[in-house]
C-alpha cells in the first residue's frame, strides 16, 4: 500500500508543543523509556519531580485506548534523570501516522538520544510463555503501511543498545530473549492462519504499535531500544481466547522483574552516557 500520509508533524504545532513544555520545565533527561499497555507500573517506581498530563499539551494527541493514560513525567530513576511517556496513540484509532510519532518527534526537540520502546505482543516463537521479555532486533511491517521512503534500508533498533540489554539482563538473571517484531494494524488480534503466516516470514512477536515510533526516532537520530512483554499467545498457538483483560494479567505478574530490568537497563544506558561510550 502506497503512503500518502505526511509523518512529519506540523512544524509550528510542535514548536508549540515544545515551547509549552520547555516553559515547565528547564532541564531536559537524555533519556526516555515509553511504557506500552499494562506497563503504566514502571511509572510508580520513578521519583517524579513534573508531570504534565498530555492533554495540556498544545496539539498533543490524546491515546484513547483503555491502560494507556497520557502523561509525560519528568523524574528519576535511581538519581538519573528520564523522562517517562505513559500512553501512545496507535493507528487502528484512527490515528495519522503524524500523531501517532508526534511525541517522538517532540522528545527529539526535547533532546532525548536514547529511547526505550516497551510494548505488549503475542507470543509466535514456540519458545515463548507468557510474562517473557524479548528484545526487539528487527520488525515486519504486515501493515505495508510505508512511513516514509528510504525508512526500510535499515533496522531502528540499536545493535549497541541490544548487546546492552542483553548483557544487563545476564547480570540481573532475568530470562530475556530477542527476536523479530510483526506490526499488525489492529484493534482485532490476528486470525490463526495470519499467526501461521507470520510466523513463516519469520517473526517471533506480533503487536499494534512500536514501529512506526521506531523508524521516526532513528530518523530523528535517537539510539531506539525495543523490549516487548509476551502477555499472551498469539492466536492459534494457544487454545485459549485472547482478551485485553489477559494482556493486563500478565503485565501485573512480572511488575517486579519488568521494572528490575529496565531500572538496571537505565542505569546502564547512564553510563554508557556518562562515559562516552
Ligand atoms: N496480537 C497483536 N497485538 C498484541 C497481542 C497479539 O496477540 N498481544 C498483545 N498485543
């Protein structure tokens, strides 16, 4: 499918965006995790020191998806600073792929370099449960929704910012994996003959987001890291039927080692900064 859509927000409207928050606030994190559905718990553990709901926000579009309040919160975790997005807007609401990376493209003029994408997905590899993590390296886009030509060439996701994750979560004994994400559109989760399909192209994961934020923040130069939560089977591999209320289950079940990981995956990434590395 041809993109005739524009990614890029308007200009002036995130200059408005931007000019609204930098008058809250005068010091800016390099760093920004994006708490995807179920996962709003990692923001509990921040120590906040500003908040802005995203509906103050000139232009921000608002998510309207139920797990997915819209706030930005400035804080620290650990005594780093970072800035925290709880809620994303996703395409199947009907969303342009403009609004949909708009907070991207603001934490850019923000002068965030390091981003971490969190999402919920199905498990597709056989070797994935429920409640496991998997860092992302790669992504199908089933959508064939093209963000913006040339966007293909490489993979958003960091090679350094992987053998990061994955050198941290050995350190902390949390099991992760890596593998490939599927970008479906949505809302409805995939049949069991699209899971089979997906599967034989070669994903390990399937999920509704993630993507297109990716591509615009590795566009806009920022080191993209993609960690997925298994909340469920994806359609066919398991017998039971998928609900939304499953997806938040299991988010509620790993709080502990989800926010172990990324706390000791921040940390890290700080250091790295740090150190110039
Ligand atoms: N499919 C697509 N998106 C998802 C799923 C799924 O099974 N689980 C969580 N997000």
């Amino acid at each position: 499918m041809k993109n005739l859509q524009k990614p890029f927000a308007d200009q002036n409207k995130l200059k408005e965006a931007e000019n609204f928050i930098r008058s809250k606030i005068g010091s800016f994190p390099s760093i920004s995790i994006i708490l995807g559905s179920g996962l709003g718990y990692f923001a509990d553990k921040i120590v906040p020191s500003f908040s802005i709901f995203s509906n103050e926000i000139p232009w921000y579009p608002e998510p309207t998806v139920e797990g997915h309040k819209g706030k930005l919160i400035f804080g620290k975790v650990d005594n780093i600073p970072i800035l925290v997005v709880q809620g994303r807007s996703h395409y199947y609401e009907g969303k342009s792929l403009s609004e949909i990376t708009f907070y991207v493209q603001l934490l850019a003029k923000l002068g965030i370099k390091k981003l971490i994408l969190t999402n919920a997905v199905g498990g597709i590899n056989p070797e994935l449960r429920p409640g496991d993590f998997v860092i992302l390296t790669d992504y199908i886009n089933f959508t064939q929704i093209e963000i913006f030509p040339g966007s293909k060439k490489k993979s958003p996701f960091s090679n350094s910012l992987i053998n990061l994750a994955k050198r941290v979560a050995l350190g902390t004994g949390i099991k992760i994996h890596q593998g490939i994400y599927c970008w479906t559109i949505g809302p409805s989760y995939e049949t069991p003959s699209e899971i089979k399909l997906i599967h034989e192209l070669g994903a390990d994961v399937v999920g509704m987001s993630t993507v297109p934020e990716a591509i615009m923040a590795f566009y806009l130069g920022m080191n993209v890291l993609g960690i997925s939560l298994v909340t469920n089977l994806a359609a066919g591999i398991s017998e039971i039927p998928l609900s939304h209320k499953e997806v938040q289950e299991v988010a509620e079940r790993i709080k502990k080692p989800y926010s172990v990981l990324s706390n000791a995956i921040i940390r890290e990434i700080a250091s790295n900064i740090s150190d110039n590395k």
